[in-house]
C-alpha cells in the first residue's frame, strides 16, 4: 500500500524532510510550493533532481537526484494535490511583525487551503514553529471550520517540530531525537508511526501544547544564553580584557559550557520564537506570566550588529577616516557559515546602520546568490568585493574566510581596517602587517585623541 505525503513549504525544512520521506520504500510524496517570483522557481530545479539550496548541505543534492529519478518525489504549485493526501506536513513560515507578535498568514492559507480538500482519515503535522495554542486554536480550527469534519474522528492532527541547521539539514531530521504531539493518542501514534520511517533517534511523544512549548522554550533558552555570552563581551571590551580567553577558562570546567559571542543572531527561529512562546502566554488583554528574560537577550541580541557599526566607524576614525566618506565591505551575508541562508541576518542591521551613519556598503558572500535587502549586489570575488574599500567587516564565518591571503588584500584596500564579528583573526598578526583591528568581546572601542 502506497502512503501519499504532500509537504506544504520547500524550504530548508520542506525539501529535506520532503527528499527522506520520498527514500522510504512504500511512500509518494508531492512537495507544496506557491509559485511566486520569490519561491516558486524552487518547483522547476527540484523537478530537475537538484538542490535549490546553495550552500554545503552533505548528501542533500544526492538524495533528491535519487527520489526524483525513482519517480517518488515530485514539486508542484496544485493545491488540489491535497484531495489525495494521507498525510500533509505543514512546513510553512511563521515570521513575528516589528511589534513582535506572530504573522501567520501562510498557515491560515495553507489550513483553509487544507480545510477545503482534505479526506476523511488524513492526518495533518505541524512543523512549523508555532506560539503555545495554535495546532489547535488556529489550524484545527480552521480545518474543521472549512472542511466539516471533526479532529479526532474525520483526520488526525499534530505537531512536531524540526531541529534544522543549514549545513547540516539532512544530518539533524535523521539523528536529532524527535518530539511527537497529538491532539488525540491515535494522532501521536500516527506520526510516530511516520517519522520511525526516517529517524534514527528516540522519538518523544507528548500533547500538542508540551510539544509547542517544547520548541519555543528550547530555542529561548538557547537565545538567553547568547545573549549573556554578547553582554559579557561588551563587558570585557570596556575593561580591555579579552572574552575568549575568559571563555576558555570558564568552560575549563567540565560542567560548564559558556556560548560564544559574535556581531549578531540571525536565522528563521532564534529571533522570533523567544517572542512566539511569550505571545502564547497573551489572553484577554493580558499577559499570564510575563518573561522578561526574553525580552531583555532580544533587545541585547538585536543590538550585537549596531555595536559592529560602533566599532567601524571608532576603527576608521582610528586611521583618519570619515565613516561619511568610507567605503566599507560586509563580509558574510548569510546568518550561518557554509550556508545561503538570509533570514534576518545581522548583515542587514549592520548594513543599514553603516548606510544610516553615510558609508557606501559593499556585499560579499561565497554561497549568496540572491538577498532581497536593498538592491544591492553580493559580491562573489573577494578581491574585487576588497578593492578601494577602507573596512572589512566579519559577520558570517564562512570557512572561505579562515583562509584569506590578507597581504593581497591589504594591497587592494584603501584603508587597511578589519572589525571582526566572529574572532576569526589573529588581532598581532593583522596589527603587525598595519590593519587597524577591532573585534567583538577582544578590541572594543578605543579612545581616539
């Protein structure tokens, strides 16, 4: 008997889940995209048995040319794929506003797109990051509002969230433990059932509302914790000490494990679950517990690319350069190193902050090909994205990075200044060759006379 799996959502959750699924003998699976100028060209280069995502996935580009080739996995932007489904994935996007509060604009459509064409006896997963509440105030909701049916009895519902990383897309689904949440234990079985077929690891299973909590409750801890690591570094920066020296004698004990600092948190979970899980504790005008933790790593994270430009600028000044008229270049466009990924990047806090203080910003990136900030272009050639600029300025670690010829470079620059983000260089060895250095938590702001 053939399981017929459609995935709403190609992106970096979609496709490979989409792509693990398809290898498992016994299962068709249809990938769901919108065709739109943004997304939809993913259909046609995944239907060709390629990878859209740019970046080192290991194994990705493999497997897709594999499931493609067995005829098990197809794209499509035909929403009446669904009349057909057994089980559909939701792996749609769920950004929060300026005022932090959850946009779910994809999951209402694709739930009423679901509602309208969903069978009896499908069962339905959320994987998309939501706030506490909503598999079942929102999209339960709205399925049955538009479908008739009854959750628990006509289809099945759950939740389940991912633990992705670019780079290690393929790696994380397969061998990460797995948090199972239904609605009913039916549901939980179901997609236990399910993900046995592709996780290597133990599989929890809880209710729904554990299982939302779980996932916003891990990834705020983990912004918190980053958070302190940044404020300790603006910290040692004030008294001239270096934080990764610091680090390192603190984690010297094994039960330790203090995070490292750096120019930002960028990435699709880490900036907005943190206010996903306080937004589920909103009801009736009020907030039941309000967690100020969050509020605060957000505003100290959120900071993290400002203070970059603060060091660009103390940097330039150090060399007699006016930020007005310094051409300064972004290295790093990317959130995370070795991948393409763009969502809320620091690269575009820094870049709007060096624009807003008069410099002319310049792009580079190995793997960004496309980045809707501005209409500027990313530079792919270190040395010509280097050239007459007077500030590189580290945000992404991009392995590239570790091995730049920085004698070439210093020759093609205008001004021979480095601020860097990620402690990627050695500060003696940049000073000695006459770069004027700042890095985050290690050469903080100096007083220029």
């Amino acid at each position: 008997m053939v399981t017929k799996i459609v995935v709403i959502g190609l992106g970096y959750v979609g496709i490979p889940c989409a792509a693990l699924l398809a290898d498992v003998d016994g299962h068709d699976v249809t990938g769901l995209q919108r065709k739109s100028k943004r997304s939809g060209w993913k259909i046609d280069v995944l239907n060709s048995g390629k990878s859209p995502i740019e970046g080192i996935e290991p194994g990705l580009d493999e497997l897709i040319s594999k499931v493609v080739s067995k005829g098990t996995f197809r794209a499509t932007d035909d929403i009446n794929i669904l009349k057909e489904a057994d089980v559909i994935l939701i792996d749609v996007q769920t950004p929060t506003d300026s005022q932090n509060m959850p946009q779910y604009v994809s999951l209402r459509e694709v739930s009423k797109n679901i509602g309208q064409r969903i069978k009896k006896g499908a069962l339905v997963i959320v994987e998309s990051t939501v706030a506490p509440g909503t598999t079942q105030h929102v999209v339960q909701t709205i399925i049955e509002k538009e479908s008739g049916l009854k959750c628990g009895v006509d289809f099945d519902l759950a939740f389940s969230y991912e633990r992705v990383m670019p780079g290690k897309l393929l790696e994380f689904i397969v061998n990460m433990p797995r948090v199972v949440g239904g609605t009913t234990p039916e549901a939980t079985k179901r997609a236990m059932d399910l993900y046995s077929t592709i996780v290597k690891e133990k599989i929890y299973t809880t209710d729904t509302l554990s299982a939302e909590l779980s996932k916003t409750i891990e990834n705020a801890y983990r912004d918190v914790n980053i958070a302190f690591a940044n404020e300790m570094a603006l910290v040692s920066e004030s008294l001239g000490v270096n934080i990764y020296e610091i680090i390192e004698l603190i984690n010297a004990r094994h039960d330790r494990h203090m995070h490292m600092p750096g120019a930002g948190v960028g990435g699709h979970c880490l900036p907005k679950d943190p206010w996903l899980l306080r937004y589920g504790l909103y009801e009736y005008g009020t907030w039941k517990v309000e967690p100020e933790f969050i509020s605060i790593a957000r505003r100290v994270n959120n900071h993290m690319p400002v203070h970059m430009a603060d060091l660009v600028e103390n940097a330039l000044q150090a060399k007699g350069v006016s930020i007005q008229e310094a051409t300064v270049t972004v290295l790093g466009i990317a959130y995370l190193e070795d991948s393409d990924d763009t969502r809320n990047t620091p690269a575009a806090v820094l870049s709007a902050a060096l624009q807003s203080r008069g410099a002319t910003v310049r792009l580079h990136d190995p793997y960004v090909k496309k980045w809707e900030f501005g209409s500027q272009e990313v530079e792919t050639d270190i040395m010509a994205a280097a050239k007459d600029s007077d500030c590189l300025v580290l945000v992404t670690k991009h392995s590239e990075y570790f091995s730049l010829n920085l004698d070439d470079i210093q020759k093609v620059m205008r001004t021979p200044t480095i601020v860097d983000g990620r402690n990627v260089f050695d500060m003696k060895a940049l000073e000695d060759k006459g770069f004027e250095y700042r890095c985050v938590g290690k050469s903080g702001i100096k007083r220029i006379d």
